[in-house]
C-alpha cells in the first residue's frame, strides 16, 4: 500500500495524490491509502463503504460541517506523474487530476489531520466514481445507504473554483425531442412525411435561444438550452420516418427538475419528449448562518456555479453547501490539466481560518 504523509505541505501532498492513479473504476489503492492514514489519527471515526471513506469527529460540538472530494480522475492521457514549474510565470503543478481534483483532496487530508479540536464537529468524505454514471457516483451511494454518515448543518464541496466560494449549482436535464414521420421513397416524397424537416423548426428555435439569467438568493445563474446530438435518416432513397435531438438544458435552481421538464414541452408541443438524464439542481445555501462565518473567514465575493456538481446531493438532504477548491475549472479533463500552488495554499488558509476560529 502507497503511504501517505498527511503532514507534507499541500503543494507536496497533492504531487504524492497525483502519482497515485485513481481513474474511475481503480480508485482501490488510493482509496486505501486515504483510509490507512486517516485510521492512524485517533481524533477520527473512519467509515468505509466500497471505495468511499468518511472520517469524522465525534467531539459533541452542537454543529457539524461536512467537507468532501472525490478521489478518481477521468482517464490518464501521459500527464503522470506530476509535472510541477512555471506555466506563464506561475509556480504550477501539471497532472491529471491536479484540478478535479487532487488539489482540494489534498487540502481536505491536510486539514482533516491537523483539526484535533475544531470548535465544529467535522465530517471528512472522500469518494470514488464521480466521473462516470450517475448511478455510480459514491457520494450517491452513501446517501442511499449511510444518510448519517452525512448529517451536517452545512457542506463543502471541494470542487475546482479558482479558490473562490461557488454557491449552490445549475441542475441539468438531457432529452431527446423525436419527431415521427412516414417512411417512403425519396423519388415520391409526397407519399409519405419528411420527420428530418419536422424537426427543423425546433433546430431554429434553439439556435435562436439566448442565455438567460435568473437572480436566485442573490446570485445571477445562467440557463442554457443546446441541442447536442441529431440523428435520423434510413438510406440515401428513403424519405425517414424518424428524427431526434438531443437537448441539454441547464436551469436555474430556482426551477425543479419536475417544472424544467415541463417548459421543455412547452417550448416544442409538436415533439414526442423522452428524459434521458435529470439532476436537481441546489440553491446557493449563503444564508445559512455557517455559510456567512464562512464567507467572511475565506473574503472574497460569492459566485454562482454554471455547472452541475454534487453541492446538488447535500442539498437534497437539507443541507446548504457550496463549492470551494484550488484550480480553475475551465481546465479540469484537459491534457494540459494544472492547479497553481499558491491557490493550494489560499484554499488550505482560508478553510483554517474558519474551522479553526
């Protein structure tokens, strides 16, 4: 088993998780390192469940804050090990993984071993299968299966946000819009119906779509609404009988999943509706009171997050939370994946400073 040193300084620490592959789906050896070394610090409860680790504090404090991270990657495309030097002038760390996101794991173990006696009690997640389905996602299956591994009265999602506070996130909602015709020869046309053309109106409406934005608990988030696939035709002489495109419309939380969908049939009545992919989104959870001892401990003003991101799960349950994490977002997947190390540092300081007041 690769031994952590949970003493190392971020910077240190997050080059050491990186040289450690964790692709979804072979997150096990990482999984167990995070586990042995959380074991060794008796100020901790760890839970194991797959390759989910959850340690926790049990100092019978009258409030808990929850901060979690995935451990895998999406796959490795030679950018390990880590690479760390100067990019455009910036003490950097080159790695898969370095922004989504070792770098706020790092953070999250350095702190976890450090904060013996919060005046929070303190609930550390580390889980696996966040790239891939859904239906995988280890977080997911916690709340399925262990809710109270996750109690908390506020949660913190290390996710890549250039070490600034992303409150709540967008829900997604992925359909397909099919369009039914009648199958015949394409040298007589008129005997049967074109599906392709049926659906050229709804092709217009969404290239003429603009991006809206919608002011929730005072942050502005952004909806969009793109088509991402269109498939149909039978053969180059039959008139086709069907046609679909795939939609992905990004809405505001403000909206449920439940009224998203039913402006989708709204907009295009003439289209039969399948829902493929549908996820709540989360409310930006900064009234919470710890969400204000928070934001004035780490500075800075408060963003929306565009993206879906997994603040969606612990809203679900009740709990406000917000992403916070080193690197920018924008390069998370990319070849060229890398996190600045003073970003590291500023993630680490601002969450001590608060969980440390």
């Amino acid at each position: 088993m690769p031994a952590l040193d949970l003493s190392l300084p971020v910077d240190e620490l997050t080059t050491a998780l990186c040289d450690l592959p964790s692709e979804s789906g072979s997150e096990t050896a990482l999984a167990d390192a995070i586990e042995h070394a959380l074991r060794a610090l008796p100020h901790l409860t760890v839970d194991r469940d797959g390759d989910a680790i959850v340690a926790r504090t049990t100092l019978g404090r009258d409030r808990r804050v929850a901060i979690a991270g995935h451990i895998d990657t999406v796959p490795i495309r030679d950018n390990v090990p880590a690479v760390r030097g100067l990019v455009d002038g910036v003490d950097t760390i080159t790695a898969r993984g370095s922004v989504d996101m070792k770098g706020g794991v790092a953070v999250q173990l350095r702190l976890a071993a450090a904060l013996v006696e919060p005046p929070v009690d303190l609930t550390w997640i580390f889980y696996d299968h966040e790239e891939v389905d859904s239906s995988l996602n280890g977080l997911g299956r916690l709340a399925r299966k262990r809710p109270e591994l996750l109690a908390a009265d506020f949660a913190i999602l290390g996710e890549p946000t250039n070490a600034l506070v992303e409150g709540g996130c967008n829900g997604t909602l992925r359909v397909r819009l099919r369009y039914h015709g009648v199958r015949a020869h394409s040298a007589r046309p008129w005997s049967g119906r074109n599906a392709i053309h049926a659906a050229a109106g709804a092709l217009s409406a969404l290239a003429a779509w603009e991006p809206v934005d919608v002011l929730v608990d005072g942050l502005e988030y952004r909806e969009s609404l793109n088509a991402v696939a269109v498939s149909g035709g039978v053969a180059g002489n039959v008139i086709p009988d069907l046609a679909e495109i795939t939609v992905n419309y990004r809405f505001a939380p403000s909206r449920t999943g439940e009224e998203a969908v039913r402006r989708l049939r709204d907009m295009f009545p003439d289209a039969e509706l399948v829902v493929d992919d549908l996820a709540e989104g989360a409310r930006p959870g900064l009234d919470a009171p710890l969400a204000q001892d928070f934001l004035a401990a780490v500075g800075g003003e408060p963003m929306p997050k565009y993206g879906w991101t997994d603040v969606a799960r612990f809203s679900a349950l009740g709990i406000p939370a917000v992403n916070y994490g080193p690197g920018d977002p924008l390069l998370a997947h990319r070849d060229e994946e890398a996190v600045p190390v003073e970003q590291l540092f500023a993630c680490e300081q601002g969450l001590r400073a608060w969980l440390a007041s």
